[in-house]
C-alpha cells in the first residue's frame, strides 16, 4: 500500500498527516518540532512512504535534512503556487496537512527548489552582507544628514567609510553631543566595514575559481559580490526552461491579468528572488555608468518612457544576459544583449 504524508510546519509544532493511495485518512498527529521525535514517529510507514512534503515556511531547513538524511523522499510545497481554494468555511493545521499529502498523492504538487545544504550556507552568508550592508547605508544617510543639518557640509560616504580617518568628528569637533552622535555612529559603521569585508574575502576564497564566477564578471557592471550573488542565489540554471522563466524569477517582467483585451488586475510583482532582483538592479546602475552600450541603451529607455522603465529594462537585459551565459557557459556578447 502506497502511503502520503504532509506536513504542516509551524515554529514550535508540526502536524503530520498520513492518507493511502485512495486518499483515505490513516494518521494525523501534531508533534513537537524535535529532529528525533519526527524521525521516530514516521519509522512504521517508511516502507510504504512515496513522498513526505513540507511546505516552503521560513524555517524549513532543518526538518528537510533531516527527513532527507534518513533517506526519506522529500518534497518542498510552493506557498504561492498551491494556494487552497479561497471559499472554504473552515481550514486547520490537520486540513492543510492532508491537503498536502492529497496533491502529492494527485502528482498535481506545485514543488519548491530544495538548495543544497552545502552551498545553502553560503548563500546566506551572503544575504547576512547584503543585510550588514543596508544597516551601514542607513548609519551613512543618518550622519551625512546630522553633518549637512549642523554644519551645512556635504560629506561623501565614500569618506565616512574610509577606516583609516575619521572626517566625522573633524566636521563636528566643538559641539560635545554633537560629536559624540557622530563618533558612535563612525565606530558601528567602521564595526560593520570590517564585518563585510571579513565575509567577502571568506566567500571569495571558496567561490571565485569557478567556471561560471569568473564568465560572469564580463557582463557589465557585475564585479565579485554581485557575480556570487548571482551565481548563489540562481542555483542550477537547468531548473528554468526559457530565458523568460528565469527574469520572471528576477522579478524583472510585468505582471498584468487580461480578458477580452481588458486590464483586469495584477499578479503578485514581488513573487521572485529578491536578492537577484537587487543584484542586476545593482548592475544596472553600475553598466549605465560605465559602459557605453548599456549608457546608450539606457538614455534612450530614458528618453522614451522615463528613469524607471530604463532602469529596469537595462536590468532586465543583464539578467537575460547572465541566463545564456550560465546556460551556454559562454561569454558577455554585446552584439546579442542589444540585438
């Protein structure tokens, strides 16, 4: 007898459902989110388990290596694409397990990609810089603004982030509440540089020798970061069949719902990888500034349809750039980006 069962993870409990290949309802139990207790409760149906799925919560690493660990098969449930019809009266943890394991038992699962627990590692490792990074970026904003309100002095955060002088308190020496505001400030910052740097050389050491790495620092305007980036958080190229799958996935094409040549609404436009939506946004302003083909591809979107729609069609091209150059394993090709 072939059995299903789904999984309704939570931060604390995970409800485990069990239905045979007639979608009968065998077993529901609600279990404390212990690797061990889980592992144990499922070993009587390990003969007879097709699949167990989990769907794609925040904190889903660890119950899925471990079920793959023991050898189980595992299935990761998109979120988005198996929504529950919105008309039900009434839906609980034990309905959403077994709905789970009825779509498995259907071969109608909508499925997530499971990362590798190896290289997952370090990607988020990488999303901790990007994060590092933004909390520094707000500290810079925050004293560029104390500066230019008190001493009406523009300073340039390429300055207020140089380790080596600290221009801050110069610019606000005199003033003792003032300088100490800004000395704080210029030490956290100087705290986070060195954090970002710290994980840069770390991944760097471990990634940069790679094939695809080096092939994508000829795309414009992608340095070191943002070829990791990329190259992360893109995972196996294969797992997206046309070019337009993929800059869907970069959040990187419109989202519109049309019936009989209407405007009806819009999907979700944050449905996507917002790290690799960040990425080519990164690279996008970085090729418009210094390269001339991007520029010109650039100016004339600008020309045409305003700063927006240039940014993101140039980012658009890059992404579209990147997916041949991963795919085919092959280099930056200006003639084919603008043709």
């Amino acid at each position: 007898m072939k059995l299903y069962c789904g999984m309704d993870l939570h931060s604390s409990t995970t409800h485990v459902a069990i239905m045979d290949e007639t979608r009968k309802r065998l077993i529901d139990r609600k279990l404390r989110n212990d690797r061990k207790l889980i592992l144990n409760f499922l070993e009587p149906y390990r003969a007879n388990l097709e699949g167990i799925v989990v769907e794609s919560t925040y904190n889903w690493y660890w119950l899925v290596d471990a079920l793959q660990e023991a050898g189980y098969r595992v299935h990761l449930a998109h979120p988005v694409a198996n929504q529950q019809y919105r008309g039900l009266k009434h839906l609980d943890d034990r309905h959403d397990a077994f709905w789970l394991a009825e779509l498995l038992s259907l071969g109608i699962l909508r499925e997530g990609y499971i990362y590798p627990k190896p290289l997952r590692s370090v990607r988020d490792l990488l999303r901790k810089r990007l994060q590092l990074v933004r909390y520094r970026t707000a500290l810079i904003l925050s004293v560029k603004n104390i500066v230019l309100r008190n001493q009406g002095v523009i300073v340039e955060a390429s300055q207020i982030k140089r380790l080596t002088q600290d221009v801050v308190g110069l610019v606000l020496k005199g003033d003792e509440a003032l300088e100490l505001s800004g000395r704080t400030s210029k030490e956290v910052i100087d705290c986070l540089t060195r954090q970002i740097q710290q994980i840069e050389r770390w991944v760097l050491q471990r990634i940069r020798l790679e094939e695809p790495f080096l092939k994508l620092l000829t795309l414009p305007g992608v340095g070191e970061i943002l070829a990791l980036t990329i190259l992360l958080e893109t995972g196996p190229i294969e797992r997206f069949p046309k070019v337009g799958h993929y800059a869907s996935y970069c959040r990187l094409v419109s989202s519109q719902w049309t019936s009989n040549q209407k405007i009806k609404g819009q999907g979700n436009v944050r449905n996507g990888n917002r790290y690799l939506a960040w990425a080519y946004s990164e690279g996008s302003e970085h090729a418009r500034r210094y390269d001339g083909a991007c520029r010109d591809f650039y100016n004339r979107k600008l020309n045409q349809s305003g700063i927006n729609v240039a940014h993101k069609a140039l980012a658009h091209k890059l992404a579209r750039a990147a997916y041949f150059i991963l795919r085919d394993h092959g280099l930056y090709q200006e003639d084919k980006m603008f043709s």
